[in-house]
C-alpha cells in the first residue's frame, strides 16, 4: 500500500506547472508576433490575452494588439489570435514552441 501511494505522488510531481507552460506562452505568442510579421507599424501585445488549452498541448491565445510607429506612437488596436503547440522540453525556450496560425484582425498572416 505503501508503495502505490509513493508512485501517486510521483507522478504527480512529475508533471509541468502549467502557470509557466501558459506564462511562456503568451510571451512567445508576442515573439512570434514581431518574428512573423514584418510590417509598421510595430504589433505588441496589449493587456493580458486569455490563454486555452488543448488536451495535445496546443495553446490558442487571444487578445488584442497594438500597434506602434518607429516613433513609439499607438496607432492602432487589433484582436489577435494565435495557436501554438508546445513540443515538450524548456517552456522558457524559443525551440519548445511552433506557432501554427496567427489572426490580426480578419487577416491570416500564418
């Protein structure tokens, strides 16, 4: 008896914190953002989006963006949404991630 609740408990430990797996995600939802999208004015990620979580580790986030001329100045607001798939390792590196599709707006720029 002893033995399988030692087993329960590492299992348990064994698993990720999602707090940081949803924290990173939503930092390289921006990262993606700037990767993939070449364009002025400059997309940021305004506020906190929301996160979801699918049950394969695919992550959609949605909020809104803002963007920003080369002189620091807001411009314009955008919903976004993004899908991307968490592949295991680091959730603090660039390499765990692949991003999917990203929205702005109506438009799909991946």
């Amino acid at each position: 008896m002893a033995i399988l609740i030692v087993v329960a408990v590492s299992g348990c430990k064994l698993r990720p914190d999602n707090g940081v797996t949803n924290a990173a995600a939503v930092h390289f939802a921006g990262v993606f953002i700037m990767d993939n999208i070449p364009s002025e004015p400059n997309l940021r990620i305004q506020k906190e989006p929301d996160v979801k979580v699918d049950s394969d580790n695919t992550y959609h986030i949605s909020g809104t963006v803002e963007g920003f001329t080369s002189f620091n100045a807001p411009v314009t607001i955008e919903h976004f949404s993004e899908t991307l798939r968490y592949m295991g390792g680091n959730p603090n590196e660039q390499a765990s991630w692949e991003c999917m599709e990203i929205y702005v707006g109506k438009k799909k720029l991946k």
